[in-house]
C-alpha cells in the first residue's frame, strides 16, 4: 500500500458504477417525484378512466399554470437559500395594477401586460433589496411585501374585481387548440431551466445557497444577485397573476391568496431543500404536477375539498421525508 | 513497560467496511485508565472511523469491543455514555443561547415536577467545573464564552456524567498556544484521576507533552504501537508509510523580483492600524502573531471583503479599489480563506463547480457560462495540483481537507491569480498534502507569482517564508528575514504589543494564570 491510496479508503471516493436494475433504481430515487406523479397517474386512471381523457389532461395543465409559474420564479429563491412568501399577493397586485391601468386609466392593452410583469418585477426587487442591503431576513421581508402587496390590491380595487385588457385576457384563453395558460408555463418552465443551468446568474444562485461566504470571497456581486433573484420571483409571480387574472378577464382583490404556499411546495416536492444549493426546473415542474394532479383526481373521486387540504398536506410530507431519506443515505 | 492491569477499553480486531471499502482493517487498540492514547494517520486512515465505534455510532463489521475486560455491544450513543464513555467532538455539542449550567446539566435537567430545580442544577454544574478547575459564571450564555472554555465546559459536563474514558476530537485544532496549555494541565489532572483519554491531534509536537502511547493507523490499518516520545520524522514515515524528505521544501529566490503587492497605511477601525508592507514576485511573505492580532482582517481588507478606513493597496502598480472583491480577483489578486468549509467551498456542489467559481463570471459570454470551457480549464489544472478525485463531477464533500484545500488553490489558479494570500492554508490537513501544498506555493512563486501566508504554526511560517511580517495586537511588530527569524524572536515580537490589560481580560483557566 503506498500512500497515494490514503485518498480512497473514505467510503464516499469510490467511483460508483452501478448498471441496468441498480441504474433504475438509482433514477428512481433522483427523481422520486416523478416516479410518484406517474404511479399517482396510473392508479388514478384504474380508479376513474376519465382521467387520462384528453379534456381532464388539458384541464389539469391549465390547473397547474399559474402555481407552476409561480414556482418556476420561487424555485431561484430557494436555490439561494431564501424564500418568498409575497408571490401570491404581488401576483394579485401586478394583476390589480393592470387591470386598472386598463380599465380606469385607458391605458393600451399590450401596454398593461407589461405594467403588470412590471409591478410584479418592482415588488420582488424592493424585497430583494431590504433582503440583500437592509438585511432583513427574506421570511420578513417577503411577509411585509405580502401585506403591502395584498393591501394595495384591495386600496386600488376597493375591493371589486376590476376587467382586465384583451392581452391579458388572452393569456388566460386558447389559440386554436393549444391553451395559453399552458404555453406560459412551458415558455416560464424552459426560462427557469435555462437559467439555472446554463448563465452564470443561475449558476451563481446555487453558489450564494450553497455558501454565501464562499460565493462572495470567489468575486460573485452576492447582493446585486439576491436582488435579481427576488426582482425574477417577482417578474414570474405577475406573469402567474395576470394568467389567472385572463382566465376570469378580471383582476380580483382576492385572488392568488395563499398560492405562495403551493408554489413552494411544489419546489420542495420537486426536490429543492430550503436550506439552499439545490433545485432544479423539471423537478418544480413535476411538483406543481403533482399538486394538481391530486386535486383533480380527488375531485374526479368526488372527494370533498376539505379532505384535498389533508391529502395534500400529507403528500408535502412524504415528498420532503422521502429527499430528506435519499440524501442521508447518498451519503 | 507491560502493563498488567486490565485496559478501560479494548477496540480487539475490529474492521469496519463501507459497501466495499474496507475503512478499518483489524485494528487493535487499548485504552488504559490514567493514560492517554494518541491515534495517528492522516486524514482517511481511519482515526474518526475508530472513535464512533469506540462512542456507539458505528459498530464493528467484526472484532470486539471490551470494557473492563468484558465484551459489550454499544448499539448508540447512550450505551457508550453508560459505560462512562464520552466524546468532545471537533464541533462542539453545546447550546449557545443557553447558560452554562443549562449545557452541562441538558438531557437530565434536574427538575421538581417538571419545573426546572435550579440549587441543584446550579450545584451539579458547580461542581463539574470544580473538577476541571474552571471559573466561569454558571449563569453565561456558553455562546459568550471563547472556544478554549467551550471546550472545557464540554469536559466539564463529559466528567458529570461519570465519564471515565474521554474521547478527545482535535481538541487543539481552534486553540491558541495558551488556551492549548491549560487544557493540558487539565488533560494532565484527569489522567492523575485515572481518566481514561484517546487523543487526535494533527500537532505532532504536542503529542509527547500529552501523550503516553500512539498508536499510528495508516489506510484503516493498525501500523504500530510506539511510545509517545517517538520523534516526528519517526512518526511522519509511519504515517505516510514513506520518509518525507523535507516538511518545508521552501526553494527561496536567488534575488528579489518586482513589487507585486504593496500595501500602506492600511488602517481598520479597532482591527489593525497602519499597516505597510510589500511583496515581491517570486517572494513568500508569512505574517505571524498571536490569534486576534488582526492578521485575517488585513488579508480580507487587502482582498476586499470588508472596507478601510484608510490606506491603499497597490496590486502590479495599480491602486486596486477597497471593498471591492470582484476587482481584485480582475487585477489577480486570490484568497484562500481561513475556514475552508465555512468560507472556501460550496460543499454540496461539484469539484468542477467548486474550481471554476472564481472564473465563472469572467469567461462568461454574454451571461451565460463558458460550460465546455469552465470545464476542461478546471480539468487541466486539477490535473497538475494532482487533486486525488473520483472526477470533475464528484461532490467536493467527498473529498480529503487535504484535496478540497487543493480546489481551493486551483481555483485561482484558473483565475491566473498574480498573488495569493494564504490564511492558515495547511489547517486540518495531513503531513503528506501539507508537502503537497508546499510544493504549490513554490510553483506559484517559481513562475512569478508571490504569496502572503498567514499561519499560526510557527515551523510553517518559519519554514516557508522568505520574509516573517509579525502582528501584535493590529501592527506590524516587525519583519523579519527568513534567515534571521527564530520561534522566539517571532514569538518576542508577537507579543510586543500586548499590554497587560489584554491578557487580565481573557484567562483562560485558574490554573493556568501564568504563562509558559
């Protein structure tokens, strides 16, 4: 034995191999998830055939738009380690704004989309920036935006619903077949892939959530990221709140509460640890899936709405025991 | 010397295997009671893996475990402490928030119909510190107390449970040199008491000071029993399993480069205050002084991390911005940290990931990572650090300190980094990558780099430093050539500075008021 093998005998440096069952196994457990949403699937269509119908499909992806979209912007804060709890107000306000610019103040159309990804966009870097210069924890400081947020929706609409423009509303409808709250997803979907994995703010973001000292000492602008990062959270939560303001063709005071919740949540589900430094886009994507695909079945199921509430709570659970299960024993 | 009396604790051909790595290969080791036993290896040669079978976290594959002579089974944690065995890990188990008496009595808070008996809790832990011969206020949050005194609340709390063997973790590791005496004198006390110890320590100096035997473990294997005045080189070829020519390879320069690196007036609020100094290509400069003389503030000042009062930094003839960590790394200037989990590595990422963040940004084009090219730079220069992994994609966690330390050092290499500052860059790492990184300070110097060393081991600064800058108490002391530099004349101007107001206010025990 020579000592250039001392490096080796730690359990964790031996090259892992494994192949064909092992392999599967292996993916199964990374992508837990998924797994669970297809077995979810398949025991629903046994349970109720009308499941897999094209409608009942469509219907579920238009179901998980707004909350998926959500969390595609959500999934960048808790790569950081931080959280947003504001997303579901500040999607209801840039919504508000919208609309109203429309509605009261004769504002184009095509000129509200973009007040209203604007707002949402402003209201996410004014956290961003308490968070990253005035250094108030994010659970704070996006607990404030919610409240702000959530009141300047009602003081704008006195608390009625106010129409929304054409653009907006066509966010919420269909071009010829293909439902634009799902295309919004999917273009949110492949953004937020896109960048995580492949621009340097993305990568950036997994070095700030992984250790923000390392990631300063290493030249990274850690504050001007954090900042961009809840300015991005935002940006997506008006996005999600004008699709769900299309689909009704208005902007309610009430709209998106509590959707914060499901958005992270379906980050966690999709495999995100809060703690930082991991989460990906297709496992957000699977996990707004999931949500949705359990109301919709449980609906289908004729399973009153209070029940979904526990069903839900206890699938958070298991998706988060399983990871917490899968990475104690990677180790 | 054959001792008769049967051993405290007996580890008797115990191997341990994960999956198919054999961690532990048939190791014997005795612990007798009033002796300390000292566990030597580098880092992966199995010493952590023999402590959690000795505590109950892991249990051996095969082999025995005796206490007393009478085989036992330690299942967890709770049977170890039951048989009077106890372990102050590295990271200490203690609650900051919560006083001393509340840490050194938690888990068995005495208690009068679930409210808390506080005379007694009070008197348990009174008398706990008594027997270390520790005087601090039972009533302090423990986060207020220095880690010396951490640690030795931690004891403090092993011996009330009726510890009779004490496992000690690197309790060295965060200590400075009269912090390390008095948990000697303790250490020493208890062996009078007939405690039971198994010590680790990366410190082979300290070794014969506290030890009474050393067993050297090396690839998981029992290499042999030695006494515990063995010399080092002794020890080291035991260690390594090959004689270390040279622990400092230091090449020093035929004659003085260009200044690199030029710092004056360099001024910090209560930290440090004016200090100057340059450094030249080719040259390695080591700051010396005692912990706290302010030495990892100028390093993070110069760097940019924190702000300055005043002063400038010249870095190649250009005046380089303060607090401004993303220009200095431009202008070629690296750091590498002090702590290198806490500051130096994203340690759930990748070893790729973990090299090429400092070059992430600039080769990126148009914002988005140069990913093929990230990639086979940080393959390259792996490559030439020899940084022993798995591959680019490996999480660094997995890793040796020893390596990670190395992707630390890569990372600025791909970063084409025209001086370094060092911050304790050999610490929890073992004598062969020590060489190893050693040996990467010369090449950065040999090809007209230069570097800043700030190391706490004076051998180190010593022996790889071409020029000693001393620290007392945020000034400079004094510099010193490498010729001229001694342990004592260093260690006479480290504490040059120190008024005796500093050292009235932290002592560290009673018994230990006087210094060596």
């Amino acid at each position: 034995m020579t000592a250039t093998a001392t490096s080796n005998t730690k359990p964790a440096d031996r090259p892992n191999r494994p192949s064909g069952a092992a392999r599967l196994g292996q993916w199964a457990m990374n992508n837990g998830a998924l797994v669970g949403l297809i077995l979810l699937c398949l025991a629903l269509f046994i349970a109720t055939p009308d499941f897999l119908k094209l409608d009942n499909l469509v219907n579920i992806g238009i179901q998980a738009s707004v909350v998926a979209i959500m969390a595609f912007g959500m999934t960048f804060v808790i790569v950081t380690a931080g959280i947003d709890l504001s997303v579901g107000a500040v999607a209801a306000l840039g919504a508000m704004v919208s609309a109203y610019s429309f509605s009261t103040l004769g504002l184009p159309g095509i000129l509200t989309l973009f007040i209203g990804l604007l707002i949402g966009a402003l209201a996410g870097a004014i956290s961003g920036l308490s968070i990253a210069y005035g250094k108030l924890p994010a659970f704070i400081a996006t607990l404030a935006m919610m409240s702000v947020a959530r009141g300047l929706t009602l003081v704008i609409s006195d608390g009625t619903p106010i129409p929304t423009s054409g653009s907006v509303s066509l966010l919420g409808s269909s071009i010829g077949a293909f439902p634009v709250p799902i295309i919004a997803m999917v273009i949110a979907g492949l953004l937020c892939w896109f960048v995580l994995s492949r621009t340097v703010l993305g990568r950036s973001m997994y070095a700030i959530g992984g250790n923000e000292e390392a990631a300063r000492l290493s030249g990274l602008p850690v504050k001007r990221i954090l900042v961009t990062v809840y300015a991005l959270a935002g940006l997506f939560a008006g996005l999600a709140g004008m699709v769900l303001a299309g689909r009704l063709s208005s902007a309610g005071p009430q709209a998106g509460v509590g959707y914060e919740l499901d958005a992270i949540a379906a980050v966690v589900i999709g495999g995100a640890s809060l703690s930082g430094g991991s989460g990906r886009a297709t496992g957000t994507l699977v996990g707004a899936i999931l949500l949705a695909v359990i109301r919709n079945g449980l609906n289908l199921l004729n399973v009153s709405s209070f029940w979904q509430q526990v069903v839900i709570g206890l699938v958070i659970a298991l998706a988060v025991g399983f990871d917490v299960l899968r990475r104690k024993t990677a180790r | 010397m054959p001792d008769q009396r049967t051993p405290l604790l007996t580890l008797k051909s115990v191997s341990k295997s994960f999956g198919p790595v054999k961690v532990i290969d048939d190791v014997t080791v005795d612990v007798r009671a009033g002796e300390v036993e000292v566990l030597l290896g580098e880092n992966g040669a199995g010493k952590s893996t023999l402590i959690k079978m000795m505590s109950g976290i892991y249990q051996p594959d095969t082999g025995r475990i005796l206490v007393d002579g009478q085989p036992v089974h330690l299942p967890d944690v709770k049977a170890a402490e039951a048989h009077g065995i106890a372990t102050i890990h590295q990271e200490l188990n203690l609650v900051p928030q919560l006083s001393v008496a509340e840490n050194i009595t938690l888990g068995r808070t005495p208690q009068r119909f679930g409210v808390v008996d506080k005379p007694r809790m009070n008197a348990v832990a009174r008398e706990a510190l008594e027997r270390i011969g520790l005087d601090v206020p039972l009533a302090k949050p423990v986060g207020e107390l220095g880690v010396a005194r951490q640690q030795l609340v931690e004891i403090a709390k092993a011996l009330s449970q009726d510890a009779r063997l004490l496992i000690l973790d690197e309790p060295t590791a965060a200590l400075t040199g009269r912090e390390i005496d008095a948990l000697f004198e303790v250490v020493d006390d208890l062996k009078r008491r007939g405690v039971g110890m198994v010590f680790i320590s990366h410190h082979l100096d300290e070794i014969p000071r506290i030890g009474d035997s050393i067993s050297v473990l090396r690839d998981g294997q029992f290499v042999a029993q030695v006494p515990a005045n063995t010399s080092q080189d002794n020890l080291i070829a035991l260690m390594v399993g090959r004689d270390i020519d040279d622990q400092f390879p230091r090449k020093r320069p035929e004659e003085q480069g260009e200044p690199l690196l030029e710092v004056q007036g360099l001024s910090s609020g209560e930290a440090f205050e004016d200090v100057n100094f340059s450094v030249h290509a080719g040259e390695v400069l080591g700051i010396a002084g005692l912990v706290g003389a302010g030495r990892t503030e100028v390093l993070r000042a110069i760097f940019g991390v924190d702000p300055y009062d005043s002063g400038s930094v010249t870095l190649q003839g250009k005046a380089l911005p303060p607090h401004d960590v993303g220009r200095s790394i431009a202008e070629g200037l690296g750091l590498v940290p002090e702590d290198r989990k806490s500051q130096g590595l994203v340690l759930d990422a990748s070893v790729g990931d973990n090299a090429g963040l400092a070059t992430l940004r600039s080769t990126s084009k148009f914002g988005l990572v140069d990913r093929s090219g990230q990639r086979s730079r940080a393959q390259v220069v792996t490559d030439q650090l020899a940084v022993r992994m798995a591959g680019l994609d490996q999480p660094i966690r997995d890793l040796s300190g020893g390596n990670q330390q190395k992707v630390v050092f890569a990372r600025w290499v791909m970063a084409d980094a025209k001086v370094l500052l060092l911050d304790e860059p050999t610490r929890g790492v073992d004598v062969g990558a020590k060489v190893e990184i050693y040996e990467l300070i010369n090449e950065i110097t040999s090809l007209g780099g230069a570097v800043v060393m700030v190391s706490s081991e004076l051998p180190e600064v010593l022996g790889m430093s071409d020029r000693v800058l001393v620290m007392s108490n945020g000034r400079v002391a004094g510099v010193l050539d490498a010729d001229d530099a001694t342990e004592d004349s260093v260690m006479a101007l480290a504490v040059s500075e120190v008024t005796s107001a500093v050292t009235a206010s932290e002592p560290s025990t009673k018994s230990a008021g006087t210094p060596s």
